[in-house]
C-alpha cells in the first residue's frame, strides 16, 4: 500500500505541476514585492516594518487560498471525471489513495512555503524567516487535511471551498473574539455568557492558527524555535483527526 500511495502521491505534485501552479505562486511573489514596496514609499514612518508586515500577510493568505482551491478543483475534477472510481477499482484499498493524495498534497505545500519563505529572507534575519517558513508549512498541512475533508464531504467546489476559508478564518480570529467577549465594556448577562461558551466551545475544537506563521516574527524578530514545538504537536495532532474524518467520509461512500 505505502509503494502505491507513494505513486499516488507523486502524480497529484505533478498534476500541480503541469497546471502551471508554480508560476502563478510566483506571479503572487511578484505582486506581494509590488503592494509591499508602494507603501514602503507611501508611508511617513516605520516603512520597513510596514513593508514587511504586509509581505508576509499577503504572502501567507495566498498561499492558503491558492492550496485550498488546488485541492478542492483538483478533488472535484476528479470526482467528475470518474477517475476516483478507476483508482479504487484496482486493488489499492481507499486508505492508500486518501493517504496517498494527502501526502502529494503535503509536498505542493512546500514550494509556496519555500518560495515565500526565501523572499521574506530577503527583509529580516534568515533565522527569523526560516521559523516563519516552517510555521508556514505546518499551517498548509492542516488546510490541506481539511480541503480534503471538505471536498469529500461536499463534493462541490464552492460549498467546500467556502468552508476552508471560514474554518481558516476562524481559526485566525478566534482569540481576538474571545478577548472581545471578556473584555471590560461586555456584559455580564445570561446572552452574553452563553455566546462566551460558544465561543469558547468553538474555540476549543479549532487549531490556534493565531500563533502560526505570526508576523510580528519578521517585523519585529521575535521568534524562537522552542514556539515551533507546540506548533508540530498541533499539527500532528489536526493531521491525525482530519484524516481519520476522511477517511470515514470516504469509506462511507457508494463509489
């Protein structure tokens, strides 16, 4: 089974690959350099924290964004094409092809990582940029993981493609929600605790996407590499629960 997902792993990078993937991550490299240098110029001060700021910003969101959408179209043209059907019906049980797509699409996630990694190398210290670069590939593998869960279970690419932005989204921004709902000026009413649970509840299923792949890491050279090691554990741990969950969704299914 290993030796057949490694095939199967092997040609979804070069299905990428062939679709000319790398050079529109590269068009985005070229556009960051573009946005990030016009308000270096614009700005009164602060212009090089500025610049790398919104570098490294938009070169994480894009890289996110274009992953995801790889994955779910790559997914759904495949489902349309009955190629999943000829896959599963050779003797390669549905656990070698899940696990050999997920690990094709774990190594694509390391080009736009390595690439936008060397660029931010080019603004702040190479140690910094390096643990921004693994963070980055930590935060791919998961989304990844869940474009995949989520286009076997939708099977349409707008209704899967909306829910790994809004999980990712999510993800970044459940801290600062919770903080808002502790803050001083909120409520104590009954409403109000009850939406703090929620939150809270919510908060406690979802990966802490808020400390990976964090700017102030470039702007300000804060980073250190024992913040990496709970990342990994995160990861691994998302990794293992996102796969298990397609797996079920997979094996559940009439093909």
């Amino acid at each position: 089974m290993i030796r057949q997902a490694r095939t199967i792993a092997f040609y979804t990078l070069l299905e990428a690959l062939r679709n000319r993937l790398i050079w529109l991550f590269v068009l985005v490299a070229l556009i960051g350099i573009t946005l990030s240098g016009f308000l270096q110029e614009i700005a009164i001060t602060e212009s090089r924290q500025i610049q790398v700021a919104l570098l490294a910003a938009f070169l994480r969101f894009s890289a996110v964004f274009l992953l995801a959408t790889f994955v779910v179209t790559s997914m759904v043209r495949e489902f349309n094409d009955k190629g999943l059907e000829l896959v599963l019906a050779l003797p390669l049980p549905r656990a070698g092809y899940l696990l050999g797509k997920l690990t094709g699409f774990a190594a694509l996630t390391l080009v736009p990582a390595l690439l936008f990694g060397l660029l931010t190398a080019f603004f702040t210290p190479p140690a910094q940029a390096a643990l921004w670069t693994a963070s980055l590939i930590c935060e791919l593998w998961i989304i990844a993981g869940f474009s995949l869960l989520c286009v076997l279970t939708f099977n349409q690419i707008m209704a899967a493609l909306s829910a790994v932005m809004a999980f990712y989204l999510l993800s970044r921004s459940i801290t600062a929600l919770q903080l808002i709902g502790k803050g001083p000026l909120s409520d104590n009413t009954l409403s109000q605790r009850v939406i703090n649970g929620t939150i809270d509840a919510i908060a406690t299923l979802l990966p802490r996407l808020d400390n990976f792949t964090r700017t102030e890491w470039l702007v300000y050279h804060t980073g250190n590499w024992p913040t990496l090691y709970p990342l990994l554990t995160q990861t691994a741990i998302y990794l293992a629960l996102l796969a298990g969950a397609a797996l079920f969704d997979l094996y559940r299914k009439n093909l």
